[in-house]
C-alpha cells in the first residue's frame, strides 16, 4: 500500500480511556516508528494527549465514531490548528478477526490512516449539532408518547370500551374529557357525557355513553390516570421544546428555514430536521448522489452473473429519511405536477411504496440545489430533473 501521511496517529475511543498510536517515518517506508500511549478521558487527560501529540509532530488524528464518547475527544482536538481531525465510520475500519486488543485497533487505525484507506464522515458544526439535539430530543417524546397512546388504546380494549368506533381521536379534547370520567369516579350519565363534548362530532352523547360502557377495574383505572397524566407531561414537554427548536432556527438558520418551506411536502418539522443533519449548506457533499447516499435514499445495486436484480435503498441517516419518506408521501398527493406524475408513473409499476420513496429521493436532490444557490423552489427546474429507477 502507497503511504500518504508521514507521520499520524491512530485512536481507539473508550469510555475511560484512550490509546494512542502514532506511526512516524518517511514516505518511501513500510515500517515506520511506533509510538503507543494511553491516556484517561477527562479534560486534563485529553489535554495533555494534545500536548503529546504536537509534540511529537503529528499531522493527523484518526479515531472511530464510538456512539458519544469521540465527541469530547473531537472538542478538545479541534482547538489545534496543527491538527487534521478524520472521523471514520467503525465499519469501514473493522479489523480482522483474531488476536485483537486496544494496542492492536489504535495501530490499526492508524496504519489505515497513513495510506489514505480512511474516508472522513461528516462532522457538522456547534450549531447544526445543538439543533440537532434538540430535534431527536423532540423525536424521542413523540415516539414515547405513542407508546402511551397504544398502551390507552389497549387498556380500552380490553375494557369494551368503544369509544374509537365514535371518535377518530380518543386524544383530542373531547376524548381526554371523556377518558378523565373513569378516573375521578364520576357517575356516567348524558348529562356529564354532553358536558364533555368541547366540539362538534357526529355522535350523540346517548350513543357515547353506550360505548363507555365497559368493565374498568380499580386496578385499570388507576393505570389509566397514570397513563393521561404521562401523556399530558410528554405534550407540555413537546410544545415547549417545538417553541425551542422555533427560536433557535429564528435566531441561526432563519434564511435556510424560509428557503426549504417553499419545497412542496417539507413541513416545518420537516425542515428543522433537514438543518439539523445535513446543515444550512451542503459543503460536505460533492453532488446530490453523495448526499442521498449518505442520507440511506439511494437505490441498491444488486448484480450477479450480468443479471440486475432487485434491490432495497441503501443504510444512511434514520431521522432524514423517515422525515423525507413522509413529505415524499405528501408530495406525491400535492397538486405539484412535478412529484404527482412521478408518484403516479412509478405506483403504476405495483409498488406504490417504491414510488413514494422515489418522491422522497426527489425531494433530496431539490433540498440539495436548494441550499447549495439559497433560492427558492422552483416548479420548471424540478420538472426537468429526471429520476431513473
């Protein structure tokens, strides 16, 4: 293998420890010097780890994405400006298997490094990391908050208690008042059934009174208030944390935010998540391709014996792509003829999922020219994008 780096050092991350190796010689030689060192993971340790590294001259750092545990590290190493920080992928680098030990991966890594075999992931900036906090902190008590909402569903259920047949939404005021009934204890009659109903539906309260007329425990309905009172906490905490995650695109990204609603299909939380993991710009990905890789919308490349088989989209960024599946989905239904024809020529096929991931990929690639000129949609432009699947 062709050495690139004359002298760079390999780091395998853990949780208390980091151990360095760092290789040193010429270009021309495959058996440079060695240097391995272990050192903690606190502040002072990583500090005197930097030290250490510019003493001895080191050009590039190469160390695994380890769940949370390289970004402290990355921090701390960013603060020098002798230093080429590269972030690689743990499956890109993953060693033989065998004798393995700390010593081992960090030379490992190390010797990967020093003949350019490493590919840099994308390192977002402060702010785009902080939003992008914020909105899977955001994704996470929604997901919570269904968990609850199915928990509700089966309580009532087993209950007979048919209020779904009635309301589309046992969630929604009227459903909440109607459910807070068997918890105080109150005596179920049409009168207090009526006082309930904060909006218009289509049933009567003589007909919602028959559906709540089930068989609720003690025990049920115990857990039943507990399960509302979660579920009204989880609420507080979605709307407080959205008018969050509003200011703070307000106050960083207020130019970007205006330009991706203007894409048919992108929501606001849409958007936010956009900015959240890719940036306001797309520096870091050379073409639309790349980007659509990375964010796990790609079509698959399957190829045996010169035969092309069917293929699934490829792994990349979970939170991207489930929010661009959904605006995908809600493009394809829009009156822009742009993403409606490619919907319908696609579902034609027999796969109507195929086509609204194909919506999907469109819309990357718009979001893509989108951020990289800050100009707004424009319907001709995508009309003439072609997508071949």
């Amino acid at each position: 293998m062709e050495v690139m780096i004359e002298t760079c050092c390999g780091i395998d991350v853990h949780q208390k420890s980091i151990v360095c190796c760092i290789l040193d010689g010429p270009l021309d030689t495959n058996k440079p010097k060695k240097i391995q060192k272990k050192f903690g993971t606190t502040t002072s340790a990583l500090r005197k780890a930097l030290v250490w590294l510019e003493e001895n001259h080191v050009s590039h750092v190469f160390f695994e994405s380890t769940g949370q545990y390289w970004v402290p590290l990355f921090n701390i190493f960013s603060d020098s400006d002798e230093l080429t920080l590269v972030l690689a992928n743990p499956q890109h680098i993953k060693n033989a298997p065998g004798r393995k030990t700390d010593m081992k991966d960090a030379e490992w890594i190390a010797q990967l490094g020093r003949c350019g075999l490493i590919a840099p992931s994308y390192i977002s900036s402060p702010e785009v990391m902080q939003l992008r906090l914020l909105t899977r902190r955001l994704r996470n008590y929604k997901q919570r908050q269904t968990q609850i909402k199915n928990e509700i569903h089966n309580l009532l259920q087993r209950a007979n208690i048919k209020l779904t047949s009635y309301l589309s939404d046992i969630f929604s005021k009227t459903g909440q008042e109607l459910l807070k009934l068997f918890t105080t204890g109150e005596v179920l009659t049409v009168e207090t059934v009526s006082n309930c109903m904060r909006q218009h539906i289509k049933a009567t309260p003589e007909e919602l009174l028959e559906a709540m007329d089930g068989k609720l425990s003690l025990e049920d309905r115990f857990l039943l208030d507990q399960s509302l009172s979660e579920y009204q906490m989880y609420q507080e905490l979605i709307d407080s944390l959205e008018k969050e995650i509003k200011a703070y695109i307000n106050h960083y990204f207020p130019t970007e935010f205006e330009v991706l609603m203007t894409i048919p299909g992108v929501s606001e939380h849409c958007a936010s998540i956009v900015l959240a993991e890719i940036g306001p710009n797309v520096e870091a990905f050379q073409t639309d391709g790349h980007l659509a890789s990375w964010a796990g919308l790609c079509p698959g490349s399957y190829e045996s014996a010169g035969i092309k088989k069917s293929s699934h989209i490829t792994p990349g960024n979970r939170y991207i792509k489930h929010a661009l599946t959904i605006s995908g989905m809600i493009a394809a239904h829009s009156k822009d003829s742009a993403f409606s024809s490619l919907y319908h020529r696609i579902s034609q096929r027999g796969s109507k999922m195929k086509a609204v991931i194909a919506c999907a990929h469109k819309l990357l690639r718009i979001i893509y020219n989108v951020l990289s000129t800050h100009q707004t949609y424009d319907k001709t432009k995508a009309l003439g994008l072609r997508q071949q699947f």
